[in-house]
C-alpha cells in the first residue's frame, strides 16, 4: 500500500475509533512499507528466519555469489547441499527454500496470481514448508499491497493495539481479530499503524 491508501484506510477507522483518532494526532501516519512481489521476497523470508537483518543479508550475499543475482529456482534446486550450507543455509532452511522452489516451477504457486480471496491466497502460500499464516499475511500485505490483511498472531501487533485503544492488557489473539471487526475493510493501514506505535515514544 502506499502512502495516500494508508492515511485514507486509517482516517476511515479513526472516524468511527476515538482511540485511532489519538493515536494519528500524536504519532502521526506511518510510513509505507513495500517489498517486490514474487519468488526473490518468499526466499528472502526463509532466509531470514530467527537469524539477524546482518546475518540474512550476509546469506543472502553468499547465495548471489554461489547461484547468480536472481538465486533462480532452477539453480536453487541443483546447487549441492553442502555448497548451500556453506552460504549459511541450514538442513531445515534448505528443505523450506527447495519446497518453495518445486512449487514454483511445477507451477503449483504461481505468485504473479495469487487468488483475488485472502483466506484462498493464503492457502496457497502456506502450501511452501516455512511459510506459515505469519509469512503468508506478511507477503501479501507488503507485497501485494492487499488491503485488509490483519495479522492478529503477530505479538507488536497486540501490543500496538493495546496502546493505541488503552486496553487494561496485551490482547489474545482472538481478541485482536475480534476487536479489528468493525475496521474491514481497512485493516492493513491498522496492521501497519500498530508497528508504528508499538515502539513510538509518542504514545
């Protein structure tokens, strides 16, 4: 999403939530998160699981070297195990990256078409070893600019939301899709504002 569909979808919630209302007043709109869609951006989600921005960038630069700029799938799949280890991907990373690469190429993923449905596109991604409900919403909001994706699992987003609305504690998850209901369809400038907040010395 950019900036302009961000502003518009929060000014719509923050109409009908004094609570969102406060919070723009204080720490003002966030800025626009965008990443590229397709194959490159799922890969870099795998390699960057529970390891450091530098230490997946590091990976990321050894995997270029070894197998091209584009790390293409093709050559993803025929680069030697250890070859792979030695650019920093474990056993567990390797079976994720070459799961994502199969779908790929056997056309079981096209990532250009995901389906127009959340829940379906969804459903499709996490069909990749690796990827779970997290990764899925998290690609389709930043990369695909979706709309109302709201990751309610996500813990800086109950946090967020636990400032923004002055809840008496961290909301569950449950709680927290419960409690973004009434946001549809806006809920991705929601998603986006809570990481703005959940850090914000404004707040």
């Amino acid at each position: 999403m950019n900036a302009k569909a961000i502003r518009d979808g929060l000014d719509a919630i923050a109409a009908r939530e004094p609570g969102v209302a406060r919070a723009i007043e204080a720490a003002g709109y966030p800025e626009p998160r965008i990443r590229p869609t397709g194959y490159a951006t799922l890969l870099r989600t795998i390699v960057g699981q529970q390891v450091s921005v530098a230490a997946a960038a590091s990976v990321w630069g050894k995997l270029e070297a070894l197998l091209g700029e584009t790390i293409a799938p093709e050559a993803l799949l025929a680069a030697e195990f250890e070859a792979l280890r030695g650019c920093g991907l474990s056993r567990q990373k390797q079976g994720y990256a070459r799961s994502l690469c199969e779908l790929v190429l056997a056309g079981a993923l096209d990532l250009e078409n995901l389906p127009e449905d959340d829940e379906e596109a969804i459903a499709q991604l996490v069909q990749i070893k690796g990827i779970g409900r997290w990764s899925a919403e998290i690609y389709l909001l930043f990369a695909e600019g979706r709309p109302d994706i709201w990751p309610a699992g996500d813990l800086a987003v109950q946090a967020g939301l636990h400032k923004i609305l002055g809840l008496p504690a961290r909301p569950s998850e449950k709680e927290t899709r419960a409690l973004a209901e009434g946001w549809r369809p806006h809920r991705g400038s929601a998603a986006i504002f809570t990481w703005h907040c959940y850090n914000n010395a404004a707040l």
